[in-house]
C-alpha cells in the first residue's frame, strides 16, 4: 500500500494543508458464521475476551482502513486528517464498518 500520513487530529504537526479533496471513505460488511457464533458462544461460558470476535471486528476495521486509503489516494491525497470509524449493526449478525476522514494534500512546513 502506498504510503500516507493517516490522523484522528485535525493536523498533521509540522504540515499544513494546501489543499483539502473532501471526506473519502471505506466501507465493509460482514456477518458472523454460523460456526464462528458457536465458536464465540462456548468463549462466552468461560467469560474474558472473546477471541473470534476480536478476530472479526479487527478484520473488518482494517479492511474498511484500507478501503479508506485507497479511496485517498484515488484522489490525490497525501494525507488524511480527521479519521474516524463507525459500526452499525444492519441485521442480525451482520455489521458495517465505515472508516472516514478527510482526505488533504499537505506539505512541510
């Protein structure tokens, strides 16, 4: 993957921003195999992390990440400021999972 400058803050310390190429975005949608919520089930009945779930919520958070960037660098950005994630669920056992900012050309200072 292409390298970019990726922040939660509003600025990237020591750039500024000449140009702003609006809000880009990735999204993914996933649901839990039937065997997978076996699998978490049984983890449930011994109590602390539920690893499957771990597992499946970090997959996602990723691919919609590299979604986002890819979406950046469509664009011509260098840099994304402002990034969020946000989880819906849609249906029963089925998840979005959108990562967002927006996507900035900035230079040194």
């Amino acid at each position: 993957m292409d390298k970019i400058m990726i922040t939660t803050a509003n600025e990237l310390e020591g750039f500024r921003v000449v140009r702003q190429l609006g809000v880009v975005r990735g999204l993914t949608v996933r649901s839990r195999s039937v065997l997978g919520n076996l699998g978490a089930s049984l983890q449930t009945l011994i109590g602390g992390n539920i690893t499957l779930y771990t597992e499946l919520a970090e997959k996602a958070r990723q691919e919609a990440y590299d979604l986002l960037v890819q979406h950046a660098l469509k664009h011509g950005a260098n840099a994304i400021i402002a990034m969020r994630y946000d989880a819906n669920d849609i249906a029963d056992g089925v998840t979005e999972v959108l990562a967002y900012g927006t996507a900035v050309v900035v230079e040194p200072r």
